[in-house]
C-alpha cells in the first residue's frame, strides 16, 4: 500500500486567498449570467463552494494561479472537493455523465453514456468558464482563452461530453473569440435560451458544424 505523508498546511493566508478567490469568481459569473437573463442561477452559482469538503480542501491546496482542485490530484490522484462539486452543480458536463452498462456502442466500450445538457445550463457553464479565464489571467485576458482552455482537454473530454452540447460549447467559444463577451450574451439571452429567432440559431448553429 502507498503511505501518502504529504499534508499540506492550512494557514489563513490562505484561507482568505481561496475565500477572495471564489468570491470574486462568483461575482464575474454572477454579471455574466445577469447579463444572459440567468438572474436565479446566477446568485446561486457554485455555492456548493463554500460547504465545508470543498471549502477546506480548496483552501489548503490554494493555488493562486489555478485550480486547487488540480494540486489536490497531484498529490492524492483524485480531488475529493471536485467529486463534491460536480456532483452537485448542473453547469459542470461531468454532472451528467452516466453508466449504462449494456451499451456496447464502438468506441464506447465502458457505457459511459453523456446525456444532453439542458440550455440554461450550457449557458451557465459558458459564463463560468469566461470568469474562470478572468480571473486567472487578470490583465492579460484574451477572448479565445475560453477556446483555448477547451482545445487543451479537447481529447480527454470529448467522448465525456454529448455530441448536442459539444456542437453549442463549440460554437459559442469561437463566438467569444470572434465577437467578445457582450455580444455572445445578449445572443446566448436573446436567440439561444428565449428562441426569439429560432430559425437563425438552428441555420448557424448548423452552419458551424460543417
Ligand atoms: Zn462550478
């Protein structure tokens, strides 16, 4: 058996560098979503961050500059604060991964089985993962880190991910790449999630997977 002796210490230096990095993460979420017409799930996002597990492992494996969900992993090869998250939040794609034991679909030999994202959530997770890149990159913030970020994990996550919300996070990232932030949300608000021009979404939703 592996004996895993590093302990990292919890100090409140960085109790309070992880307490002002969630919150300021929730906040930046917070204005996206409002700015998406997404009032309720914006004032609740990621709450689940503050209950203990994923409070105190945060804090102890506080980064600063990523994740501490990544460091946790590195020492202990899973992150028990993150298994807590995406257990519990509906914006994350892992939330909505199943196990179907009898699908013997090729390529799918272990049943994993995504089942589809529904919108406001797709939504949810575009503004999170744009405050994510804020508030890591600060100043040197560029609209195609969304994609970017994305094109990194592209290969893990893909088979993880349905092919309907993988075609939306796709065409959405190059939207903020090409157009910034504020034009993708107010198209996310406007065509996306109230369907104002149905037609439009579906011809370029269309028109961007070819
Ligand atoms: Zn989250």
């Amino acid at each position: 058996m592996v004996e895993i002796t590093i302990k990292e210490k919890i100090t409140l230096k960085k109790i309070l560098g992880h307490f002002s990095t969630i919150t300021r993460h929730r906040h930046v979420v917070m204005r996206n979503c409002f700015k998406m017409g997404l009032f309720r799930q914006g004032l609740t996002h990621d709450l689940s961050k503050y209950s203990p597990v994923e409070f105190f492992n945060g804090a102890r494996y506080y980064q600063g500059n990523r994740s501490p969900n990544a460091r946790e992993r590195e020492i202990y090869g899973f992150s028990s604060a993150w298994l807590h998250h995406k257990g519990r939040n509906k914006h994350h794609f892992e939330y909505w991964i199943d196990i179907y034991k009898t699908t013997k679909a090729p390529g799918n030999p272990y049943g994993i089985v995504p089942a589809r994202m529904p919108d406001k959530y797709v939504a949810e997770m575009i503004a999170d993962r744009v405050a994510a890149n804020i508030i890591y990159k600060g100043d040197a913030y560029d609209p195609w880190d969304t994609m970017r970020y994305y094109e990194r994990e592209k290969e893990i996550v893909v088979n993880l991910i349905h092919p309907d919300t993988l075609n939306k996070m796709e065409f959405f990232f190059a939207m903020l790449g090409e157009q910034g932030e504020d034009a993708t949300f107010k198209y996310i608000r406007e065509i996306f999630l109230k369907g104002k021009d149905k037609g439009r979404w579906e011809r370029e939703l269309e028109e961007h997977r070819n």
